[in-house]
C-alpha cells in the first residue's frame, strides 16, 4: 500500500471506521496469514491468529504512533502473538488441536457438524512440504520467528531490526545461521 493511501488507511482505522480496518485486513492479511500458517502449521489456527490480530489491532490502534513504520509495528504485534502461542504450548502440552488428525485420519474440525471445507491448493500444497516445518521447529524461537517473517512475511531486515529491537547484523546472522542450519537438516534442499 503507497505510504499516502496508508497514513489515511490508519487515520480512518484509528477513527473507529470499519473501511479502515478492511482496508488494513486487505492489504496485510495474506502475508500475516502465511506467517502465522507456517508458524502453526494448521490453516485453523491461522486463521484464527489473524481474527485475533483484527481484535487486537482496534484495541491498540489508538496508540500507534504515525512516526513510526506500520508494518513493522503490525508484524511485531504478529511476532509476540506467535511467541504467546509458543509459550501456551509449553506450558499446557495436553491441549487438543482441532486440526489435529485422529487415527482416522480426520481432524477434530471434520467431524464437527457443518464444517466449512474452504482449502485454497496454494496453501494444501504448501502444508504438504511438511518437512520444513518439522526442520524450523528445530530452530530456537526468535531465528524461526525471523525467518517465518523474511520468507513468509515479505519482510526487510531492516524491518526485521525493527520488529525485533536488534541492530541489522544480529538480524542478518541469526537468519544466515538458522538458514544454514535448515540446509542441513533439509539435506541441502533449501537455498
């Protein structure tokens, strides 16, 4: 979105304007939805990430200070959920996904009466290259984090020096390292 029809995007947004907030869902969704899909590995709980972020994004909109770079600020946002989710999972590792297959085969989701089956093929061919999201889990939390937002985010680094409060080489380092170490475990398919 061009930096003019942004700063009116927000100052609508920050009105209370339903416009403002579809406009923002519009033009950041996909790209939140892909990193909070390769974050989780689960469309459900992406989607449910993202409806989330919408919530979050009218309570904490007011204090969004136009000074700043939005994206960033927005990803940031994106990035601490994620980090919450990870937390949550750690802490409570009983708790049932509704994506999670049974020894069906099925997912909790399926059985549920009336479920909507809306799958995008981008996106069913992107969950089935699970191998790369079972070698990102073996990374520590921030450089997975970095590179879900590089990658999957469209992120710079620089925007990612933003996001993470670090200066540019921690930031290109940690996603060369994590990168290699994904080449590695990957058998050298990722370049």
């Amino acid at each position: 979105m061009e930096p003019k029809r942004l700063r009116a995007t927000i100052a609508s947004a920050q009105a209370g304007s339903a416009e403002g907030y579809q406009a923002l869902l519009e033009a950041y969704g996909p790209r939140l939805y892909g990193y909070f899909f390769r974050a989780t590995a689960s469309h459900h709980d992406a989607e449910d990430m993202l409806s989330e972020l919408m919530l979050r994004l009218i309570r904490q909109m007011k204090n969004y200070d136009d000074r700043g770079r939005f994206e960033p600020w927005l990803f940031r946002i994106a990035a601490n959920m994620v980090r919450d989710r990870i937390r949550r999972m750690k802490s409570n590792p009983g708790a049932v996904s509704l994506s999670a297959e049974s020894d069906s085969g099925q997912s909790l989701s399926d059985q549920l009466p009336g479920a909507v089956k809306v799958v995008d093929a981008e996106m069913l061919a992107a969950e089935s290259s699970q191998e790369i999201g079972v070698a990102l889990e073996k990374l520590d939390v921030t450089t997975r984090e970095m590179i879900l937002l590089r990658y999957f985010g469209e992120m710079s680094f620089k925007e990612l020096a933003d996001i993470f409060q670090c200066p540019l080489g921690t930031v290109l380092a940690r996603v060369h390292r994590g990168l290699r170490t994904l080449r590695q475990y990957m058998g050298g398919e990722v370049k």
